[in-house]
C-alpha cells in the first residue's frame, strides 16, 4: 500500500488516480491516515461483503419471534456444551 502526503496527492492527482487502479493509495494529512483510494470495482466488493448490525432496541417484535423461535441445526449440538455454565 502506497502512502502519500495529501500536498504529494494534490500536485500529483492524476498520476495517483491511475496508481489507484492497480494498488491502494492512502492519502496523508499532517502525517495521520486521512483518505484511502481503490479502484472502484474493488470498493463494490468490498460493500457487497460488508455486513451491519442492528442494537437489539432496534429490532421489531416479528424479528424477537423469529430468534425466540429459531433452531439450531442438530449437527451443531455438540456446542450445547458450551453453553453450559457449572
């Protein structure tokens, strides 16, 4: 990964934007980690495998029911034992 200040980024914008293409850049500012250029089909994938998550307050009632009411697969029991607290 390359790193660059964002002054370098500025002076050199066209030359970064077809690095970019072929490896990450990440842009500088007063030394710390500010920006970070991909190629945008690499950022396509990586949003396609992004994952978020919901604060349990968040949920709907149909959405308790279904976990109160989910099992597991029975070729997982053997992880029942974990739960267990002696």
């Amino acid at each position: 990964m390359l790193k660059v200040s964002s002054k370098e980024f500025q002076r050199k914008v066209g030359e970064f934007l077809e690095r970019a293409l072929k490896e990450t850049i990440t842009i500088t500012h007063y030394g710390r980690d500010r920006l970070v250029l991909i190629d945008a089909a690499e950022y396509t994938e990586l949003r396609k495998c992004s994952r978020f998550a919901l604060n349990a307050t968040e949920l709907y009632e149909t959405d308790i029911r279904q976990v109160e009411n989910s099992e597991m697969s029975h070729e997982h029991n053997h992880l029942n034992s974990e739960l267990k607290t002696d």
